[in-house]
C-alpha cells in the first residue's frame, strides 16, 4: 500500500533541501528550529525524509546500472 505525500510531506522535504543547500545558514537553523517545535509530527516527518534521503544513495545511478 502506497501513500500519497501531503502537504506536510513537502513542506518538510522543503527545509530538508534548503539545510542541505546551506548547512551553515545559521538563520536558517534557528527558522528550522522554531518550525520543528510548532508540530511535534514535524520531527517524525523529517526522519522519513532524512531516511529517504539516505536509501537513495544506495542505489545506483542509472549509467551505473547498464554497466
């Protein structure tokens, strides 16, 4: 059974790009920090997209495959 990403799903796939585009952003971190604390599912949802992130470098590229 699938799911389909709501818009909680890309609001935090959003700030998960936006740390990775600029991890030392520290204004950026504090805004991270004040969204993470205004919906405790935040946290959960960013695990999922942290762990999704993290699959995704085990499979390789598709020019790697036809090798």
């Amino acid at each position: 059974m699938t799911t389909r990403p709501d818009g909680r799903d890309h609001e935090t796939l959003e700030w998960f790009l936006r740390l990775r585009s600029a991890p030392d952003d520290r204004r950026l971190r504090r805004a991270f920090e004040a969204w993470l604390a205004g919906d405790p599912a935040r946290a959960a949802a960013f695990r999922r997209v942290e762990r999704a992130w993290a699959l995704t470098g085990e499979v390789p590229a598709a020019q790697d495959r036809k090798s």
